[in-house]
C-alpha cells in the first residue's frame, strides 16, 4: 500500500431502535479500522445488515460517528466536515434511478456540480469541463450526452453519470455504495471498468462496497470482508481470494454463483443465509450462531483481528489458535 | 407423457404513446412434466412480461395479440376469468419478483395461507392448519412463524413463505419471476437448493426467470436466452454454458467475473437494446453484435433446432440462397 489516504480508527455507528422506551441499539459497525491508501481500490464485502452502507455514509458525512476518528488526507473530519473535503471524497449511490435529478437536463446537474466546487472556471470553461467529464466515463459525444435529460439514459448510462459528478470536484477518494446492484449483469462489467480506468488514468481511490465478491476481486486491490458490523477478514484481493481464512468468508466463496464451479456440497446446504443479530449483541463472536467452527471460547468475546501476513488479518479464534 | 406446457408463438404487445411495442414476439417452447426450465436476459427483454402472458395475468398497456398457451392440454388463453381462477394455485402458481411487496403487510402468514386454501378448496379448518404449517416446515421455516407479520421475517424467509405458498395446493407448475434477485448470495444459494430438493420431492415443473444466468447455472435442466422479445438460444443448461453459440450468448456469458483462474478483462456487451416499436430489420442483435454479417442487417434470422438446441443466428444456420 502507498501513503494512506483515510485512515478511520475504532469507528462505530449505533442506533437505537424501537418505542421511546426501548433499550434496543443497533450496531451497524462496530469498531472498524482500516486505511485506503492513494490510487488504490478497496473493497467493502458483505451481506445486507453488514454495516458496509454505513461506514460509507459516515465517510460521506451523512450519520456522525457514534464513536471513533476518521483522518482524510491528513486532517482529523469533525461532525462539520466542510465543503471541500466532501469534494475530495464524493459519493455515488446505489440507485441511479433515483439519485439524479429528472427534470434537469443532464448538463444543468453537472455544471452545477462545477460551479460550487470549481469557482475557478468560468462559463464556458465549465461547459468544456463537463463535456470533458461525461467522456472521461465514457459517455460520448459529451456535448449531446449534457443536453439529454435523465430519462433519456439507461441505467448504465446514469451510474456512469454518477462517477462524472463525483469526478467533477477533483476527488481523492470516492465512496461508492453498491454502484452497480441495480444494473443488469451485462451491463455491471462496464462501470466495473470505468471504476478501473479511474484509478489506473486519474488516480482516484476507490472504496468500493458491494456484496458480490466476484465483482470485488475483479476490480478491488485490497479486500475487507464485514460481519455484522465488524471486519472479520482483510488482505490483499488474491490472498483472501486463494486463502480465505475465517469461515464467513469461506461460506460466502462456495456460494458465490459461478458456473465454472462445480456445486459445492458444504456450509451452503444448511445454511439459510439468516442475517445476524445486531441488536443488543452478545460479547461473543456475532458469526459464532452460524459459524460451523464455533467453541466456548467464541462464545464468550469477540476475537481481535490477528495478522497473518503482512497485509492478511483475521478475526477468528479458530484460524489463529 | 406429452408435455406439460406449451407455448406457441407467443406475441405480447404494450401500447405506447408511439404505437405497439412487441415485447414478446413469437416465443415457442415446450416444458416437460418435472422440468426445471431457466429463461435468462437483460431487463427489457421481455422475459417477464412472457411469464405474465404465459400465466394469462396481463393487463393494460400490455395485451396479447397472438400465440397459444396449452397447459395440460387445455388452452389458457381460451379460459374465462372464472375457469383460469380454478387451475390457479391449484394446476399453476407464481412467485413473485418481490415478496416484500406479494405479501400483504396487514396479515400474518398463517392467514394468507390459509386464504389460498379457503378460496381454492373445500378443506375444513383443522385440514387447513395442519396443510400450511406442513408447508412452512417444507422451505424450512418454522411453523411457529404462521403467526407472524411479514414484516417479523427476514427476506430471505419471506422469499421461502411465497414459495410454500405457491406449493399448498401441490401445483404441477410453479412460475418464478427472479425470486432471488433481492437476496444476499447465502439466502440466495439456499432458496436455489430448497427448490431444487422439493422439485425433486414433488415432481413439479418450474418455469423460472432471472437476468443472473449464473444463478440458475447449477440448477435448471434446460435454458433460454431472450434478448429483444425473442429467444435466442435454447438447449441444455449445461451445453449452452459450456459452448454458447449465439453471440449474445457468449457476451452474457463473459459479462461476470469469476472466483475462479487467473484475474482477465472483460468487455461486457457494448451497446443497448432495441427499440421495440421500430425493431431494426434483420437480426435484433445485429446493432451490437461483433460477428454481425450482410445478412444479419436484412434478414430476419430463424430459430433453427438442431437435435434439441435451437439458435437463431445467421453464424451457425447460414442463410441459404435458392
């Protein structure tokens, strides 16, 4: 990994839950630390309820931290993180049908994008900026592409529009939060590659969350795989991909889909895919219900991240004892 | 035996401000008794809308304009109202694409269960309990749960309580509309797995729609790609993976990572689909396919079934010229 450039440290997000009288609190992340580093791809795995929405929405400045610090680009991000740093690390969401507004032309939303971040350019300067953005993702001819409405694109077509936006404040960093769920398989493969072209021709890094592992091994550097709000396994994307270690990530590697891979007769058969219990959890590991390694010892606290390698951790007592 | 289902020459129209838009268009296939049948394509493609055509549940703008559905010998699209309410649930059920939205929200499962049995059969109560707790046993959720609220599940359990109740009435086909699509890869892995063992407990026939080909890749015994309203390629489950014909095909087919080998760039399908008010003339993957001929841009190509694989693709059935 070259410089870092987020480092989040011992972040958590409660929330309660529940009537006014309720003693219920969600932990939708619970201690999580990791770092991204310049012009690198980091992938955040898990399955809905995994809290990976989460971390990102209190990157972005959306939900404050319950606990923890974020640092970005050297500077420690407060409850007020100011339009510029927001500019640095922009977010594209899941939904590109709801996340752009319909009636504005396309190029209105994007000039704007412009005006409030780069007070540099002029008119017409953002217009070539914009013409320039829309092509860097791979939206051609800009000039007509800016003159479309919303409705006139597909979903591909929109999602890329969103990393256009994103890319309109110069970012360092960009959040993006299931960016291709929503889209058809065939269409996912493209954006999947204007997520590479932005790292290999603009050095952007990318922290991208999704639950499909394929996908993340295809475009990510580096892998973490959450568990109920907690990171149980991180590494480089072929280490963990060729030595998964802690059991929740194997489950998920026999049940990823492939029709290049045999049916794999395991964990898969009986598990139910369940979500874990978040609310009020134990003290002990929240995978141990649905873990087929599970000992006393997993029961009664959480194991700590222990590295394998220099770039491999895992949260398991089984796999470190 | 004859087959159970037969679709003929399906065609399915959507009124739009601009004219008809054919979004099915001449479909034929046959679905024997016990058979897992996957249809596969990019949404748009006018997979879902078959199903709904097939299960004589359009409505407006949609309308059928052509084509037979014999089911069993009797043809769906002749039946009245009152006729096809009898052989729903009972002969054929649907699942539905999103079960957070099938279930109605007011009513615990126990009850909607039990609505089902009410409407289509003349069971006594104690039959009626006895039937869907049996059900809810069968996809593996817990009996107890007939007295909870949608809302109380998670979804991959509500995905499994439609399933049961499609299941009640012991229907020799079941209709799914991507059941799995809204789930996490474990939910799903395991929703694909009980389907596959209570087919095979039950001998029913599944029709079963999806945009993820991989998902069905392990489970279906034969499946059908459909791209424009039309069927592509039609075969085996497993020749169509190992050796896709069509190009279109072989785009899907290389459109997601893999787990497995070495890491590769992949392309994808350049491109978006046509128009199907003014469908291009000759092939409809024409536009964006990488093979694409003379002839494809001016003939309409067949689909031409070679010892039970059907393409429909210039490539492989070349145009013979008299």
């Amino acid at each position: 990994m070259t410089e870092s450039i987020l480092s989040v440290a011992g972040l958590s997000r409660f929330f309660r839950v529940g009537g006014f009288r309720s003693r219920g609190i969600l932990h939708a992340t619970d201690e999580v630390t990791f770092e991204v580093g310049a012009g690198e791809i980091v992938a955040l795995v898990g399955e809905s309820g995994s809290g990976k929405s989460t971390i990102a929405r209190v990157l972005a400045g959306l939900y404050p931290p319950s606990a923890g610090s974020i640092t970005f680009e050297g500077q420690p991000i407060g409850r007020r993180s100011s339009r510029r740093v927001r500019g640095r690390m922009p977010m594209v969401f899941q939904d590109p049908f709801g996340s752009i507004n319909p009636v504005l032309r396309v190029g209105h939303s994007l000039e704007r994008s412009l005006k409030l971040h780069r007070s540099d350019l002029n008119a017409s300067a953002r217009h070539e900026e914009a013409i320039s953005l829309v092509e860097r993702v791979g939206l051609t001819p800009g000039a007509e592409v800016l003159r479309r409405f919303p409705h006139e694109l597909s979903g591909g077509q929109r999602q890329r529009l969103g990393f256009a936006q994103a890319l309109a404040s110069r970012p360092s960093l960009i959040l993006a939060d299931e960016p291709v769920s929503m889209l058809d398989v065939s269409i996912r493969i493209g954006l999947l590659n204007v997520m590479k072209d932005l790292r290999d021709r603009e050095g952007v890094s990318l922290l991208y969350i999704t639950h499909d592992l394929a996908s993340a091994r295809y475009v990510a550097d580096r892998m973490i795989v959450l568990y109920a709000g907690r990171i149980v396994e991180e590494g480089l994307t072929e280490e963990v991909i060729s030595s998964p270690q802690h059991p929740y990530t194997r489950l998920l590697m026999s049940t990823a889909p492939d029709p290049r891979l045999p049916l794999s007769d395991d964990a898969s058969v009986t598990d139910l895919g369940e979500p874990p219990k978040v609310i009020n959890p134990g003290p002990g590991c929240r995978f141990a219900p649905r873990c087929p390694l599970a000992m006393d010892q997993c029961r009664a606290s959480t194991p700590a991240p222990v590295s394998l390698s220099p770039t491999q951790r895992v949260a398991c007592y089984a796999v470190t004892a | 035996m004859s087959d159970l289902l037969s679709v003929r020459d399906l065609r399915v129209d959507y009124e739009t401000p601009a004219g008809p838009a054919r979004a099915v268009n001449g479909v034929s296939f046959d679905l024997a008794r016990g058979e897992f049948l996957a249809i596969v394509g990019e949404s748009g493609c006018g997979k879902s809308t078959m199903l709904f055509a097939i299960a004589q549940l359009l409505a407006y703008p949609a309308s059928q304009v052509g084509g037979t559905v014999i089911f069993d010998g009797v043809d769906l699209t002749t039946l009245t109202p009152e006729e096809l309410r009898r052989h729903r649930w009972r002969d054929f059920s649907v699942v539905m694409q999103s079960a957070m939205n099938a279930l109605n929200p007011t009513m615990s499962i126990g009850a909607q269960l039990a609505d089902v049995c009410r409407a289509h059969t003349d069971w006594d109560d104690a039959h009626i309990a006895q039937r869907c707790a049996e059900v809810l046993a069968m996809v593996s959720i817990d009996p107890a749960h007939l007295k909870s609220y949608p809302f109380q599940l998670s979804g991959g359990m509500r995905q499994r309580a439609m399933i049961a109740m499609a299941l009640l009435l012991e229907p020799k086909l079941v209709i799914m509309d991507e059941p799995t699509s809204a789930l996490d890869v474990v939910a799903q892995r395991s929703l694909m797995r009980q389907v596959q063992t209570l087919r095979e407990q039950l001998g029913f026939s599944v029709l079963f729609v999806t945009h993820d080909m991989s998902v069905v890749s392990h489970f279906s015994d034969r499946l059908a790609v459909m791209y424009a309203g039309e069927v592509m390629e039609l075969g085996s489950t497993r020749a169509v993976f190992d050796s896709p014909q069509h190009p279109y095909s072989h785009g899907l087919m290389d459109a997601f990572p893999s787990l497995l080998g070495a890491p590769r760039a992949l392309t994808g399908i350049a491109g978006n689909p046509p128009s199907l008010v003014n469908p291009p003339e000759g092939c409809l993957f024409a536009p964006r396919c990488t093979q694409v001929m003379d002839d494809c841009r001016t003939l309409h190509p067949e689909l031409i079934d070679d010892d039970g694989r059907s393409v429909r693709c210039h490539l492989i059935h070349p145009v013979v010229r008299r």
